[in-house]
C-alpha cells in the first residue's frame, strides 16, 4: 500500500536518557526529561524500576519513546479531585474561574465536563498558571458550561497521552488507574489511560494496563498505528477503543478483560484495522463494530465468556452502516449469558460481511438458547462459510433474503486500500 507511514522509527543518532529513581521520582521531572528529548530532535526516555504515583498525565512529543522495565516499572493514577466551577463561562476561553484551587498547580492535566454534555464537548488541558480562585490552560475549553449543568473541573487525566505528534512509541510498563479513589470518569472521547489525539506513527508495546476509571486504551483521529503484546483489564470503559477516523491499525496478540463495557470497541469511522491473535473475555461484550466502521479484519482471537454479544455489529442504519468487514478463524464462544440475541448478533442495515472458519459455542449460562449467529431481516449480503457452530438453540437465525451464497469482494485490515482511505484526517 502507498502512502502509509511506517510506526515508529528510531533515528541512528537517537538521543537516550535513562532516568535513575531520583530523576523519575515525580511525574514533573519525567515530563521536563521528555520535553527537554523532544526539543534535541527526540529519543528514547527511560524509566528505571519504580512505583510512582502520577498527580498529572504524562505528554509525549513527537519522536520519543517512553520505556520502562515492564512489571518493575509501574505508574499509578493519582486520587481524583472534584473543583466546581463559580458560574458560567464560555467557549474558547483559556483559562477557568473556581470555587478553589487548593492543590493545583501549572502543568497538571485536568477535565472539564459538566451534567450535560459529553464527548467532545469535554475539555482536557495543562494548568498553565493559578492565581485567586482561576487557573489557566494552555487551549481554550471546548464549549459553553453553564452554571445550571453542574459544570466543573476534575484531575481526571490519561496515565500517558499525546496530542499532535508523530512517531512515538510506549514500551514495557505496567499502569494501574485505582478507579476506586476517582470519582469523576475520564470521558472516553478525549482521553483513556493510555490515549492519542491526531497523532501518527504509533507504537505500543509490553504495556500492562489495569483498573482505570474510563478507557483502558483510546485514540481518535489517528493513523498508522500498531499496538502489540498488551492487557487491558477490569477498566470501568472498553478495554479498546479505536475511534474518530482512526485509520490504518494493527492490534496483535493483546488481552482484554473484565471491562466494564465492551472489549474491543470500534468506534465511529475506525477503518482499515486488523485485529489479530487477540483475546477478548469477560467483558461486557466482546467486540463491538458501529457507525462506518468499516474495511476491518478480526482475525484468530478468541472472544470467550461476555455478558453480552461476542461480536455485535450495532445498529447504525443507512448512509453509516456496517459493511466490509470479515471475521475469520474465530473462537468465539459462552457468550450472550445475560444480554445480546446471539453469540454474533448482525442488526440493522449491515452488508457485505464474511464469517469465515470460525468455532463458534453456545453452552450452559452462556448463550446455549441463543442461536450461534442472529442476522436481522434488514441485514444483507452476510456470508457465512465454513463456520463451526454447536451448543447453540440453532446455528443460524436469519432471513434468506440477508445471506450471499459466495462472499463479496472486499479489501479490508491494516496496510490495505490506497492513499485515498486518509483523505478524512488532518495532514
């Protein structure tokens, strides 16, 4: 395929900078190590064996690779803090008024949310100064918050983030989000605790991930992307969350359990991902695929043991329907105990979708009188072949008019389509 980035890509004159523990032993000194790194061109930072607790997330700029000494290194999220608003304040301004500000400080990361809105409408931002009951942010706040919706301001923050870089990579730590000591969530559109934002180049690797009040792993408006050999667990979120126009994405032999919705979560416009040698078990529900999610490959995983669905295509009716996606050599099996109509459950107007060599189980408290595949009516095009299906009420629940005899031809998973399929993301 043209065009495409390569993920990250170590510069024969790198830059390495091998904390000791005094060096690391705040979240300030590894941020002013990583900073100084990126502005000589970039390199590699890294962290000693450590236990540190975070009071702030930590920013990577483009070029640098943040590595640990995987389990011996960890990094915990900080208690959450909840500072109300002093009334209403408007769109684009860069700095926020407070009832207090006891305890914060320049270069914390911060939230800003309020009962009302959600998404992108959320604010995440670096205290740039304090000063009386306001602080200020280094960009303006994403919307109006007024003072009827309960508006406010949160140490809700990725563990490790970066916003408009490219070529980086996170290597070889273990994270852990204590989301019984935050109150507030971190909105899964503007972070997770390990989150991306229009960035490119992407690597992340030997990352053990746990416990954190949102997302386990999120980016939006990204490209070129591979994330290996990673857990992601018992977060209050999706354990995976692709999203925003993601594009050109490798997930390879990574876990996922115990999240709190799904284990995988394609989320509006994440195409041209492969999912590969991946397990996705005791999550909500296994993988979900929604609104043009498209041109995707999920291939040898095993989703085993959801509450819900194992693979959901959701409802996302024409013009940002489901289509072009195939699903092969699949264990995917005990799910749909408590939710979901199948063990693959196909709904609205989704089409041209192949199922192919995969196992597919029902058994008791997990999906045994549920079919092994529920298509609806409105589906079409859906090609099963050559599937594995017992333990299940009945193999297939599905109107003829929704199945394809032979399989559509499609291009799909990382490294396929042309330089057109970037046309969508910033340059």
């Amino acid at each position: 395929m043209a065009g495409i980035w390569p993920v990250y890509r170590e510069s024969k004159r790198m830059t390495t900078k091998e904390l000791s523990t005094t060096e690391a032993g705040s979240a300030r000194q590894i941020q002013q190590c990583i900073d100084e790194v990126a502005a000589g061109g970039g390199g590699r930072v890294v962290l000693p064996p450590m236990d540190l607790t975070l009071d702030r997330g930590l920013a990577l700029g483009s070029g640098i690779e943040l590595v640990g000494q995987g389990e011996n290194t960890i990094l915990r999220k900080g208690p959450g803090r909840i500072y109300p608003l002093s009334g209403y304040h408007n769109y684009g301004m860069c700095d926020v008024p407070l009832q207090s500000t006891s305890g914060l400080e320049p270069g914390m990361t911060v939230s800003v949310h309020d009962d009302k809105g959600g998404g992108f409408s959320e604010t995440f931002a670096t205290i740039t100064w304090v000063e009386d009951h306001w602080i200020g942010l280094d960009h303006g706040i994403e919307t109006d918050y007024r003072q009827a919706d309960n508006p406010r301001l949160t140490t809700a923050y990725p563990l490790i983030f970066a916003h408009d870089v490219s070529n980086i990579a996170v290597r070889d730590l273990r994270l852990e989000g204590h989301k019984a000591d935050n109150e507030e969530s971190m909105g899964a559109c503007r972070g997770a605790a390990v989150y991306f934002y229009r960035s490119a180049a992407i690597e992340v690797s030997g990352v053990s991930e746990c416990d954190y009040d949102g997302e386990g792993l999120g980016f939006q408006i990204c490209r070129d992307v591979v994330i290996r050999n990673c857990t992601f667990r018992d977060n209050s979120g999706n354990g995976l969350h692709p999203g925003a126009g993601s594009t050109n994405v490798l997930f390879e032999d990574c876990d996922s359990h115990g999240n709190g919705n799904c284990g995988f979560f394609f989320c509006v416009r994440a195409n041209h991902i492969s999912v590969r040698d991946s397990r996705f078990t005791g999550n909500r529900t296994g993988i979900s695929i929604g609104t043009r999610d498209c041109y995707n490959l999920i291939e040898n995983c095993t989703v085993d043991g959801n509450a819900g669905a194992g693979i959901l295509v959701r409802s996302s009716p024409r013009p940002v329907e489901v289509h072009s996606c195939h699903v092969r050599g699949c264990t995917i099996a005990g799910n749909a105990a408590t939710g979901g109509k199948g063990q693959i459950e196909i709904v609205t107007d989704a089409h041209d979708l192949i199922f192919e060599d995969n196992t597919v189980r029902g058994r008791e408290g997990g999906g045994a009188c549920k079919p092994g595949f529920f298509i609806e009516d409105t589906a079409r095009d859906i090609h099963l072949q050559n599937n594995d299906v017992d333990g299940c009420g009945q193999e297939v629940e599905a109107a003829a008019q929704s199945l394809a005899l032979t399989a559509p031809v499609i291009e799909c998973g990382y490294e396929s389509g042309t330089d057109t399929i970037y046309r969508h993301l910033p340059a």
